[in-house]
C-alpha cells in the first residue's frame, strides 16, 4: 500500500492538506479535517495515509454526535445524493469522479452499509483494493454483521490482496453466521489452500495424483480436531481428545494440522516435553516450515520456564540462575538460526532487533530494525525501537528522524501515538528545548493523564517555562 502520492507535486499539495487536515482534526474540527483530508485524495487518491486518517475522522465524528438509530437515519439523508452520483459515473466508466463522490457520501456516515458497499465498487473499478479493505475493515469494527456479507466482501478482497489468512477467517466468520452458504464454503476451501501453498503445505502434494483434492480433504478432516485444541481443554476430556489426536496421525501419518493440535493439547496441560517431541515429528515431515519451528522454540522456552520455577520452589536458587542463563542463551540462538533460515521473515527480524536491543547491542539491534521496518505489521514497533537504539548511542537527531516516520503512521492518539510522543518529549527536554518538549508532553496528558509518569513531566516543563519567562 503506498505511504504517500507518488509524484512531486502531488506529494507536496497532498501532504500539506494531510498535515492541515490532522491539526484541525487535534483541534476538534473534525468537519474541517475531513474537507482538507478529503481534498489531500483529490490530488492523490493513491495516498493511503491520507484515506485511512480520513477513515478514522469520519467515524470518530459519527460516535461522537451519538444520534439514535431514527435520528441517524434522516442525519444520513445528505450522502444519498453522491451515492447516486457515484453509480452514474461508474456506469460512465469514470472510476477516479465515483471514487471522489464515494468520499463524499462516506463523510455523513461511514458506518452506513449502503454506502460502503457503493463506495467499494468504486474502489474496484480504481482498481485500489487497499482503500476497498480500509473501508471494509472500518465498517466491520464498529457495526455487527449478522449475515457476514461484509465478512464475505472483506474475504473476497483480501483474496485479490494475496492476503489469504485473512480472508480465511472472514470466510470462516461467514459460515459461523450462514452455515449452509455454498459460496463461503468454496471460498474458504480457496483461501485454504492459498494459504497452504503459501506455507509450504502444497508442495508436499504437488504432482501426486489426486493432490489438491487430498489437500482440502485432511484440511477438512483437520478442522473439527484443531478447533476443539485451540480450546484450553485439560483432565479426562484432553487425554480423550491426545487419543484421539494420536489415532488421527497414525491414519494419517503425513497430516501436518493433526501434529499441531496434538501439540498444543500437550503444551496447555503443561507437557512440554511430549509437545517437543510430536513438533519434532511433524519437523521430519516438512523440515522448512517456519510455523513449526516457532512452536517449537515457544515449547522448549516453556519447558525451561517450567523447571526454572521448580527450582526456584525448592529453594535452589543457583541452579535456577544458572537455568536462566541457559534459556536465554537458547532463546538467542535459537532465533538468530530462525533469521539465517528465514531471511526474508521480518517479524523474526523485528524480534531479533529487540533481543539485541534489550541486551544493549544497539548496532546490531539497528541492523535488524532497519529491515524490519519494512513490514507493514512490524514498521511503527521497528521505527520506535530503531530510535530508541539511536537515542542509547547519543545520536539524538536519527532517533527523532525515526520517531517522526513513526508518528505519521499514527493518526489517532493509541498507545503507539502516547508512547512516540513521549519519547520526542523526552529528547526535547534532554536537549533543553522546553517549549517542543512541553508541546509533545501536552498532546499525552491532554489525551491519558495516567500515562507512565507524564503527570511529573508537565509538572517539570511547567516549572521551567515559568522560570524561563
């Protein structure tokens, strides 16, 4: 998904209305932050940036005016004229003029389903799937969806993203609301399997007679077993349920899912060692699959938790040093060897990078950052990390270059937003510049005034304002 408009011009007009948009959204004005917002995608509708903090304006100004369902239906009045709009410039093939309208109608309610689905045909013929699954998403966190349609249209667009575990659970969402729905029934079969291709699973059938059918079949047959395993199931019922599991790997020796939920029946009741052994089995089988090996080093951790704590019960608290020591020796290598097998895997190298930066290596915690950062999931962690590893070296001016990165994916005040604008807080003041460092600190305590200890340091920066005046 792109970060920013792609041509010069564009990116300067886009992002000056984006920033103008954010500070009239700080200050209240959420109908002005939509208008600029708004007008940052008329010059750059690929700007993504911009699309998913308009998203988050559009309905953080829905809930905030609370209106009743009658009350809101007639409040929604207005957006029925662009959504009219929209489909006749659709039907005129002019996708970017029915993307722009979509916006408009969206901007009285992005909540309302009627406008979401005209706004994702729009977003399709534009051919941006990206701001198809935002609005998706958008509608599916805040409004129920007892039929699981917008579940089904969510799937079918992660689907074209080639983000298959996704839309295996919007399918599976669907057939939880909808049991007898064919359609989801294929889907989630296609998703399957993309998934498991993905994964490696399909090379062990390729070219075997009858593979893809095989495949779906023992997807099938693994599904009832696994489920009942992600339940914490301990006693009389786990021991039936291991038989059962172990029955099920004898008949089908090759069945990955069944080594998996066997496994993690063992880890829930605490066997540890029995759950290594059956991963190690399943690694014979497919010794490149990356999902086992993270199983694995989380048993193996726990087995050395579960004896670190024995030890420490009975009082032999050397020995339990010494096992600590061991683990995290194991814990290191273990994921330094995942990343050498798994270089392109930047979720390893995001854990990597904070191993190393935890123990205070902070160059090479940089260097497995740096990479890092690169995945969507693992980009304001990795950039926050990356900052802080360059603030340990005194090198505040690239700590803040990364925090200012970070912040800019975080529009809306989370936790990610407190704790990169705590931190800008902190080097301003280190650096003695109370006003930038009162600025940042205001935005935290304005917003969580229990965060960390953000009381003490407005009651610092106040202190020193005041002297310096």
């Amino acid at each position: 998904m792109p970060e920013a408009p792609s041509t010069s011009k564009t990116a300067t007009q886009a992002e000056t209305l984006f920033n103008k948009g954010f500070t009239a959204y700080e200050r209240g004005s959420f109908d002005i932050a939509i208008t600029l917002l708004r007008d940052a995608l008329r010059h750059a509708p690929d700007y993504f940036r911009a699309r998913k903090f308009l998203r988050a304006v559009q309905v953080a100004r829905v809930k905030k005016q609370g209106l009743p369902p009658l009350v809101r239906a007639l409040a929604d009045l207005p957006g029925y004229a662009p959504m009219v709009q929209t489909s006749i410039l659709l039907a005129a093939k002019k996708s970017a003029k029915a993307l722009l309208a979509g916006e408009a109608m969206l901007s009285v309610n992005p909540l309302n389903l009627s406008f979401v689905n005209a706004f994702v045909k729009a977003a399709d013929a534009a051919e941006l799937v990206d701001a198809a699954i935002l609005t998706l998403e958008t509608y599916r966190e805040s409004m129920a969806d007892p039929r699981g349609a917008v579940a089904k249209s969510l799937g079918q667009h992660y689907m074209a993203a080639q983000i298959f575990d996704r839309a295996r659970d919007c399918f599976t969402a669907v057939l939880t609301a909808n049991p007898h729905d064919p359609d989801a029934l294929k889907l989630l079969k296609d998703a399957e399997a993309r998934n498991t291709m993905r994964s490696g699973g399909w090379e062990e059938v390729a070219g075997t007679s009858g593979g893809y059918r095989t495949l779906m079949e023992d997807k099938e047959k693994a599904a009832s077993l696994d489920t009942k395993a992600k339940s914490v199931i301990v006693g009389d019922d786990a021991e039936s349920l291991i038989a059962e599991a172990r029955a099920k790997i004898e008949a089908e020796p090759k069945n990955l899912n069944y080594y998996r939920a066997l496994a993690r029946l063992f880890s829930q009741n605490k066997r540890f060692g029995d759950s290594i052994a059956i991963l190690q089995d399943a690694q014979k089988i497919n010794p490149a699959d990356p999902e086992l090996d993270r199983a694995l080093s989380v048993a193996k951790t726990s087995l050395f938790d579960q004896r670190i704590a024995a030890l420490k019960a009975e009082n032999k608290n050397t020995e339990a040093e010494n096992l600590v020591k061991e683990r995290d020796q194991f814990v290191f290598d273990d994921l330094s060897d995942r990343v050498r097998r798994y270089p392109n895997d930047l979720r390893l190298r995001f854990e990597l990078g904070l191993l190393y930066f935890e123990n205070e290596y902070f160059d090479d915690a940089i260097q497995q950052l740096q990479l890092a950062q690169k995945s969507p999931k693992e980009r304001i962690d990795a950039l926050y990390f990356l900052a802080r590893s360059f603030r340990a070296k005194t090198q505040s001016d690239l700590a803040v270059m990364q925090l200012e990165a970070a912040l800019d994916q975080c529009p809306v005040m989370d936790d990610n937003r407190k704790k990169i604008l705590f931190e800008l807080g902190e080097i301003a003041e280190a650096a003695g510049d109370i006003e930038k460092a009162f600025a940042r600190y205001k935005e935290v305590y304005g917003a969580d005034i229990g965060f960390n200890d953000i009381g003490a340091k407005m009651e610092r920066v106040y202190k020193l304002r005041k002297e310096a005046k």
